[in-house]
C-alpha cells in the first residue's frame, strides 16, 4: 500500500470537506436530499465516516502486544537442497507503537551469514525493519519489510486467526524473479513467537527461514 499517497488523498478530501462545511450547513435542501433511500451521502456524511475508519481499535491492540525488545535466532535455508543443513542467524528486534497506536514498527538488528567474495559464508551486518498495521477500510492485516540486503520494499496482507498471523505477499530479488511468498507468525505465549517464511519454487511452497523469539523482561 503506498501511505503517503492514500494520506495525500485523506488530507485533500478532509481540507476539501473543511471548506464545503459553511455551504453545506446553509443548504438544507440539499442535506435533506442526502437523507433519502438510495441517496449518495454528503461530504460531511463521507469525512464522518473516514473519520471513523481512521480511529485504532481492537486489531490495533493486538498488534501492540508485541511491543518490546526480543531476541531471535534464525534457521535459513540457502540451499535448494532440503537435506541440506541451514544457515543460522541471531539479533534482537525492537518494537513500538506508531501513528497514536495504528502502526507497530519493529527494527531487527543482527548478524547474516553471507557468501563472500572468495564464497565463503561470512557473517555480515544484517538490519531490518517491519511495519505492521490493520488497514479499518480492507478489513486485512497489512505489513511492509525493508532491510540493508535489497533496495525494494516487500509489501504483504494478511489475517489473524488461531493466535497466529498469516500474510501473503511478493517479492523481486533479481529482475524477472518475482517470488510469492507467505509467512506465519504464531504466538506461543506472551513472551515467545515462531515466524516461518515460505517461498514458492517452480510451483511448490518450500520453507525458506524460521525463527524463534524470546521477550526481553
């Protein structure tokens, strides 16, 4: 989802419905028009109404109970050989609420092993960055990724069911790659989460990465 267009588009609309409220309250004709079957609603009936989609509720809340710092440690599989052993990595990630509680925001820091010049795995400096929200108007969890390993953003929609968040998404790691993928985020009690990361190849979905998450307290 691209924000700052959808908040271009919202501050338009509500400076255009700021503007219009003076005619509109001296148009009674036109107000009683509006409250008829079948009648489109008026500006002051639309900004209402965004107004209300605007506000954080209960999705908001459930998202925010992952504020806090955790520590991970990761398992990735590299190889497209499944018996292969895999990579492992570990960090911590740091959460907070933004936007008045809309948003959480998580920043990963860590380590990455990573082919070197001379191929070797080498552990490289890895950061990270999510950006999880509930979109009140698609009625879907929605989420972005950015890391120092790429220049593109992963966007991904999603849903919460059974404790555990499901979303789908796309990316492009090379030109003419796009990946779909899908990730599980389980919450196992208050303190600790499992995140699993699968990608489809050639058809099939293959787990690519999983990752265990402890709660600093």
């Amino acid at each position: 989802m691209n924000y700052s267009k959808s908040l271009r588009w919202l501050t338009s609309v509500l400076f255009s419905a700021a503007i219009a409220l003076p005619s509109l309250a001296q148009d009674k004709d036109k107000d009683k028009q509006a409250g008829k079957p079948g009648a489109k609603p008026s500006e002051s009936e639309m900004m209402e109404k965004m107004m209300e989609l605007s506000k954080p509720g209960e999705n908001h809340r459930l998202l925010a109970r992952g504020v806090g710092t955790w520590t991970y440690t990761a398992k990735m599989w590299m190889n497209p050989d499944p018996k292969a052993a895999p990579a492992e990595a570990h960090g911590q990630s740091v959460a907070r609420v933004a936007m008045d509680g809309r948003f959480l925001i998580s920043d990963y820091t860590g380590k990455m092993p990573m082919p070197g010049p001379d191929g070797k795995m080498t552990e490289m400096d890895f950061k990270g960055m999510s950006v999880e929200g509930y979109d009140n108007v698609q009625k879907k969890f929605v989420a972005t990724w950015i890391d120092n390993m790429g220049t593109g953003v992963m966007n991904l929609e999603g849903l919460y069911r059974d404790s555990s968040f499901t979303f789908h998404g796309e990316y492009e790691p090379m030109p003419g790659m796009k990946t779909k993928v899908r990730e599980i985020i389980k919450v196992v009690d208050q303190n600790h989460r499992t995140f699993e990361f699968f990608e489809y190849r050639d058809g099939n979905e293959v787990k690519t990465m999983e990752i265990q998450f402890t709660r600093k307290t």
